[in-house]
C-alpha cells in the first residue's frame, strides 16, 4: 500500500468511506432545505432569517460545510494524483487548493454564525 504526505496516512478505503459519508450528509442536508422551502412557501426575509438562525440548523449547516471541504479536498487530491505526475507542481497546487478550502471554511462560519 502507498501512502504519501498529501493524503495524511489515511487508506484508500478510509477516503472512499468519508467521501460517502460526506456525500450522505450533503444530501440529507438538501432535503432540509427542499423541505423548507416546500412547507414554508411563499418565503420571505422572516421566515428564511428565523431558519437560518435556529441553532439546529447552525449546527447542521457547520456539519455540511465540514462535510463539503472533506468531500472536495478527497476528490480533489485523488483527480491531481491520477493526472498530475509532477510532484512539485502537484504540491504547489494542493496547496493552493488546501488554502482556498481554509479560507472557504472560515468564511462559511463566519456567514454561519452572523460574526
């Protein structure tokens, strides 16, 4: 078995497993959020306010961002693994990457949580 240093001594099947996961949780979340707007119809600045600040949906939402940046980041390393040979370049660009998805996470509890 391979491993390297960008996917941080994790399996194959360990990747495989969280990628699902994560996949499950995106959709469930989406089925909130259908189900919102379905029973909550026609929707205003009040309704989707008070939503998205009921602490449930808070936590939940903060689950689903930690579920995105899983997801993207595994299916990120492994498309750059199969296709960029470079080692270099392709360090260069999983960091960027990396970067770009910390940013993201920061900003999305930043919105999250109204700070």
């Amino acid at each position: 078995m391979v491993k390297t240093a960008t996917n941080l001594g994790r399996s194959g099947l360990q990747d495989w497993l969280m990628q699902r996961v994560s996949a499950l949780i995106l959709i469930v979340y989406l089925g909130v959020l259908l189900g919102f707007f379905w029973m909550a119809s026609p929707i205003d600045y009040a309704k989707w306010h008070a939503f998205c600040t009921f602490s449930a949906i808070q936590y939940a939402s903060l689950l689903v961002l930690l579920a995105l940046i899983a997801h993207a980041w595994i299916g990120i390393w492994t498309i750059m693994t199969d296709y960029i040979k470079s080692v270099p370049l392709r360090l260069f660009m999983q960091m960027i990457v990396f970067l770009s998805l910390l940013i993201d996470f920061f900003w999305g509890i930043r919105i999250i949580w109204g700070a």
